[in-house]
C-alpha cells in the first residue's frame, strides 16, 4: 500500500481542511478523504478508458449523497435505509457539475462519474461547500485529463463582514450568501441569495470567495504532485478530417452570417434556415461518402454557425433576432387567467411563456423536511415544470428532472426573502412552462410575483428577473453584453448569468461562464445592465397589477390565529386528540396548534366565517378562565343526595347543592327534578382559593320570592349553657370541666443509679 499523503488547508479564520489521499477506495481512478472538524466527505472519480461509439459530448455524472449514520440518525420510512437523492443532494451534485463540466477537455468524451458521499458531521460545518474541492481533489490526483483543479466555497456577510464556509448557525444572521467556483484564476459559477444587496457588495463577495478559493487550488496542484499524478492518460475520442473541416468552412460561413444577420423574431424559421445549410451541403457529398461523413459534417458546421452568431453580434451588434444588445422582447401579463386557483398569470417575454399559480393553505400543509443535517417545515413552496412541448419537442414528459429542481431552486430563492413576515397561510407557488426560448427560470419569478399579487399576498416588495450573455472574442479583445438572452445566445454563448431583485437590490443570482479571463469589469458591466433590465420589467409588472389585492378570493380559506397560555395546550388537545377532534367536527373548521416560546399557537381555517367563530367559541371556553359572578350554560354530569356536579365550562366541573336549586326547601334531590345530561344556567358564586373547587347557584338566577327570609342558625353564644359547661373567649361553649381530683397521682420514680461511663470520651 502506498503511504497515504496528506495537505492542509488552513481558512481565513483558522480552521483547517485536511485533505488526504491514498488510504480509502483505492481502485478508482482518484479518491480523497476531505476532513473538517468532524465533518468527512470521501470523493471518488472513474473514468472510462474509451469514449462510446457516436458519442461527442462530455457524458459526466456528478453524485452528492449524503449518510443519515453521519450525523447518528435513521432514515425515515418503512425501508430504513437511503434510497433516491433529494433536493438539497441533487442541488449540491448540480453545483458542482456546474464547475466540472466547462474544464474537460472539448475532445475528451469518456464515461466519467463523480461521487461525493458525506460519511460523519456533527451539524457545525455545512458539507456542501467542501464537496466541489473534494471532486476536484479526486480528479487532481487521477490520470483523468483535467484543466483545474478548482474550487467551491460559500461565502456569507455578517454583521458587514464576508466570511468564508460559515456554520449552520453563522449562517442564520447572514444577509448575503453565495456559492462560488472558481479555478485559480477564472470564476466559473455563483449561486445565491440576499437581502437586497448592491451591485457593488456582489462583486465584493465575489472577490472574497475568490481570495480563498486561490489557496484551495495550490493546495491541490501539491497534493497531486506529491501523489505524482501529474502526468494524465492520453486519449483518442476524435477522428477529425480537417480538409472537410476547412472545405465545411468556407462554403457554409457566409450563409450562416447571413441568416444570423437577418434578425429574424421566429426561432423556427431560423432553426430550419440553419438546418437548411448544413443538409445543403450534405446532400453535395458524394452519395458513397455522405453516410461516413455526416457526423463529422454536423460537428463542423455547429462550430461554424457558432462563430458566424458570434462575429455578427460582435462586428455589427445584430443578434438572433435583431435586438440590441441592451434590448428586452416584448412583454405582455394577465392576472387572475384562472378562476380555480387562489391566485394565478401569465408572463410571457418574447418566446418565453410561464403559467403560475397560487395556492393558499393552512398548517396542515406544511412540508416536512427531513434531512440528514436539516429538520423543520417550509411553509412557502415553488415547483417548476418544463414539459417537452414548451420547445416543441415530441417525447413524454417523465418526472421532474435536475434541471426542473434547479430552475425551481433559483425561482425560490429570489422571492422567498420578499415573501411577507408573519403570513398566517401555507403558499405554493407552481409554474407551468408554456414556451421556452430564454430564461424559464426569469419568467418564473415574474409570473410568481403577479401570480402572488393577484392572490392578495403582501409581498414586501415585487421582484422581476433578467438571464444575461456574453460573447467574447480574445484575440480582437471585444465583448458584449446581452440583456435578455435567447436560447441559442446561452447555448452559443460565454456566459449564462441571472439576476432576481427589486427596486432597491438583488434578491438572488445564479451565473455559469464558459470562457476564461472573465474581467470584474465585464461583469460590473453585467450586472449594471441587468439592473437596467430588471427594472424595465418591474414596470411592466406593476401596470399589470400595481398592488396586491386588499382582500383574498371568495374560495380562499380563512385563517385566524390566537395565542393561549402553555398550561392550557393539553385541554385544547384532550387525551388522545379528542378535544381537538370535537372542535374540528362540531365547527367544521380546521384547527391545528403548536407550542412555541411564547405559549401555544392555534390556527384556526375554515371557508367560512361561521365555521371559524364556531370553533373560536370552542377555544375559547377552553382556554377563557372562570369568573366570579358570572353566569354559565353547563350539563349536568352527576346526581348525588347533596346536590349536582355541573360541567359550566370544558373539563371544569362545579357544585351545585342542593341549598343552591331553588329557593324553596328540597328535600331530596328528587324533588328538584334535575337529570343527569340536563342543560342548566348557573351563576358561579365562589371559586375557593385553597382547593380551587367552584361554588355554583340556580337560585341566585331566580327571583327571590316576595316576603321571604333566610333561615338563620343561632349563634352558639346564645344558645342554653350545659351545666359543667365553661365560656370560650368567643363566646362559645368548651364542654364540661374534667375534676382533676378524681384522677390518681403517679408515684414518684426511684433515684437511678450513676453509670460510670457518663461524661467519659470513649
């Protein structure tokens, strides 16, 4: 076995990263254990030898997967064990599929899998920003040709200052973070979200995370050394003809340009225009060398349509469909598009289309999340779905995929921090992609907006989104910046950057950059365009609907909420759940409660107002205290020979004697004709403060009888003395005097004998 090889990674603030390879998974092409604290990630890599046949793209896969035993729990479900990855795994193999994927070499096209496998956390450190420099790590010590390293790190302001990798609970009071990849000298992908934030503070944070990410990659480039893994394999997964690529060239280039610099709005018409060329051409081979050559032909001609979009935006400033480079397509929203949903528009930009809508829920709807490091409820959800046929595809549409999660993700983020404070419902957000030619993601964060607006959610404030591109060209050192990109201008592009915000700042972003040498310049440019175009939209937004709504629709479910002392959360309950139970039954309403610091919350839905103040009234006779001199509708629960038990109020039971039915003399409780389960009026005369036992009246609800009087006992001071009888101090009798002389007197004891051990110490 080889001796394991470690390096060191020490952060800004004096934690230290180990990074160790050579001991664990040794059979895979690259394998490193990453140590933080008592957070361990284990990174592999393997890569296939050969490429497929036919296969001319780069086919990697990245898992993230993280081990319920690392942090000592059990997974959740009859099965008991890991099964499919969720969201926050799939997000996090996203991000570092993001970084991954532009740093193979173009030509290398085997089979490459990445996994990342959390083995131990104690909750502190968040895992996700070490799991990009665990892959690049396992690649770095491989054969595997690679053009990193690189690294991630998630970058948060706290109180004013960038701190790199926070905790769990430093990242509680952080009002920016970011996930940011980067090589040693090039940013490839940010993610995140913010509170509003200036232009200016994202390139600041942008630049914090790079400082650190520096040190990451050198420290990989010795790990690798010191594993002698310097020299990569060498590989064949291309058979080029470049007499064809040259001849492809020169007779396909000016049609391309031409196209290109026709500005035409309809994205089939220019798809079938370019296609048009390359079959053109095809169809001029030789008929016995035209099956061969075709791959190779489509491969050449996509790289000359490429640079033809390219050259004509940046020699002419005409792009695809002959905007500027500063121009959004044109806009048009509806509000209120559906009448089934509690709030529901349409956003379209361009060729661009998002179906959204709202719906408004109570607790019960809640999403229970249940990770390894992450426990607790979501109450406002967004789901983004992007069937086939937005594109025109023809093919089925099967589950909800990476893409749909991560699209979903960023829409979440940039309105979950303008989402109201304090709301009483449950929100869902979902948005149905009707047509995709740019950013679905942005229209999704648009049509959210209105779709929350006409549903009567107090937004803080609207947010709209814009997707920005570049083309860059390194040898004449131009570039442009593209405000609202198309889809081809992505795909075709340097870089794919989207910017959520208000008014007054940025509430999330997401950037993935293709190309190297991408300036601060550049992007300050970016960004100051993208604010341009978000607020561009905005007003289109705020004619559409200037505000929310004042009330919530006629089918909306109504919520209230009431907070009840701690002690009374169990009589609200009962055993079992059979107050709680009745409440819901008897009212119709759905009620729910919690204990929070406070006491305990009770949300109270209904569709109507009488089902809530029907339970209202329940709650409250449960949690309302007794008072003195009030009068009560109560059952009675029980008949004895003094009198009745009387329930006035839920689970509180008083007595009613017999002295206290009627003003009449009863002389039994027969004759007061009460029954068991019968609906009496009572006062409550008395609450006794030692035993808290209550006192109650009928006859006190009764008008007294006209010339009657209340028997009155004697008082003992005048009843006739017994004789031997001596006076109390108050007035009342002791009982006879005992005659002590009747009594014998005890004889005296016999003088007891001195021990002479009395007084002694031992």
């Amino acid at each position: 076995m080889l001796k394991p090889i470690k390096k060191t990674i020490t952060l800004p603030d004096g934690r230290e990263i180990t990074l160790e390879t050579g001991k664990l998974a040794k059979q895979a092409d690259g394998a490193v254990e990453l140590r933080m604290g008592n957070t361990m990630l284990l990174a592999t890599v393997v890569s296939a030898k050969e490429a497929g046949e036919g296969v001319d793209f780069m086919p990697l896969q990245v898992e993230y997967k993280e081990k319920f035993s690392a942090n000592g729990r059990f997974p959740g479900g009859f099965l008991k064990r890991e099964g499919r990855a969720g969201d926050a795994e799939i997000l996090t193999a996203r991000l570092v599929d993001r970084v991954l994927r532009p740093l193979f070499p173009d030509n290398y096209h085997a089979d490459t899998f990445v996994h990342v496998t959390l083995y131990s956390s104690d909750g502190v450190d968040m895992p996700d920003a070490l799991a990009g420099l665990a892959a690049s790590a396992a690649i770095a010590v491989s054969d595997i040709p690679f053009n990193g390293p690189i690294s991630e790190v998630r970058v948060a302001r706290i109180d004013g200052e960038f701190v790199i990798n926070p905790t769990f609970e430093q990242l509680e009071k952080a009002d920016m973070e970011l996930m940011v990849g980067a090589t040693y000298d090039n940013i490839m992908m940010v993610e995140g979200e913010m509170n509003e934030v200036s232009e200016t503070d994202l390139l600041n944070a942008l630049k914090a995370a790079h400082d650190a990410i520096k040190v990451q990659c050198k420290a990989q480039e010795e790990l690798a050394e010191a594993a002698g893994a310097t020299v990569k394999r060498e590989y064949c997964h291309e058979v080029n003809d470049e007499e064809l690529r040259a001849d492809v060239k020169a007779k396909c280039y000016d049609k391309a340009y031409k196209v290109a610099q026709a500005g035409c709005a309809d994205k089939h018409w220019r798809q079938d225009s370019f296609d048009a060329i390359c079959k053109e051409y095809i169809e001029s081979l030789p008929e016995e060398e035209r099956e061969a050559k075709t791959p190779l032909v489509k491969r050449y001609y996509h790289d000359v349509e490429k640079e033809a979009v390219r050259r004509c935006i940046l020699d002419e400033g005409i792009r695809l469909d002959g905007r500027k480079t500063t121009e959004i397509r044109p806009i048009w929203c509806e509000v209120d598009y559906i009448p089934g949903p509690h709030g529901s528009a349409v956003f379209t930009r361009g060729e661009t289309q998002s179906l959204s809508t709202v719906t408004l829920g109570t607790k019960l709807d809640e999403k229970i999340v249940d990770e390894v490091l992450v426990q607790g409820r979501e109450r406002f959800l967004l789901h983004y779905n992007f069937p086939p046929f937005s594109t025109g595809e023809a093919k089925a549409q099967r589950g909800v995929g990476r893409r749909e999660i991560g699209h979903g993700n960023l829409a979440h983020r940039a309105l979950k921090r303008m989402f109201p404070d304090d709301f009483p419902y449950v929100c869902r957000i979902v948005s149905d992609i009707l047509e995709s030619n740019g950013s679905s993601s942005m229209a999704t964060v648009c049509a959210g907006t209105l779709a929350l607006l006409d549903a009567g959610v107090k937004m803080k404030k609207p947010v709209s989104g814009i997707a920005m591109g570049l083309i860059t060209d390194t040898e004449s050192d131009k570039w442009a910046v593209l405000s609202d990109i198309l889809g081809d201008e992505d795909h075709l592009g340097d870089m794919d950057f989207k910017v959520t915000g208000t008014r007054d700042g940025i509430t999330a972003t997401q950037m993935d950059i293709k190309c190297d040498g991408l300036s601060y310049e550049i992007l300050e440019k970016a960004l100051n365009q993208a604010r341009d175009g978000r607020l561009h939209i905005l007003n289109v937004i705020e004619q559409t609907i200037p505000a929310p709504r004042e009330d919530y629709k006629p089918h909306v479910p109504r919520i209230v909420t009431m907070l009840i002392p701690k002690e009374l959360i169990g009589a609200v309950i009962g055993p079992g759940g059979k107050v709680i139970q009745g409440i819901q039954e008897a009212s119709g309403a759905t009620v729910s409660i919690d204990e929070i610091e406070e006491g305990g919350h009770i949300e109270v839905a209904a569709p109507d107002k009488s089902s809530i103040d029907k339970a209202l009234e329940l709650i409250n006779a449960i949690v309302a205290l007794p008072e003195e001199g009030k009068v009560y509708k109560g059952r009675v629960r029980s008949i004895l020979d003094f009198g009745a038990f009387v329930e006035f109020m839920p689970n509180r039971d008083g007595l009613l004697h017999i002295s206290e039915i009627s003003w009449e003399r009863l002389d039994n409780m027969e004759a007061s004709g009460l029954k068991e389960g019968d609906e009496v009026e009572v006062k409550l005369l008395e609450i006794d403060k030692k035993t808290g036992k209550y006192r109650l009246s009928m006859r006190a609800l009764k008008e007294k009888p006209e010339g009657w009087v209340e028997p009155q006992r004697a008082p003992r001071a005048d009843r006739p003395r017994r004789d031997g009888d001596r006076p109390r101090r108050d007035g009342g009798d002791r009982g006879p005097r005992r005659d002590r002389g009747d009594r014998p007197r005890r004889e005296p004891r016999e003088p007891r004998e001195p021990n002479p051990n009395e007084g002694s110490n031992e």
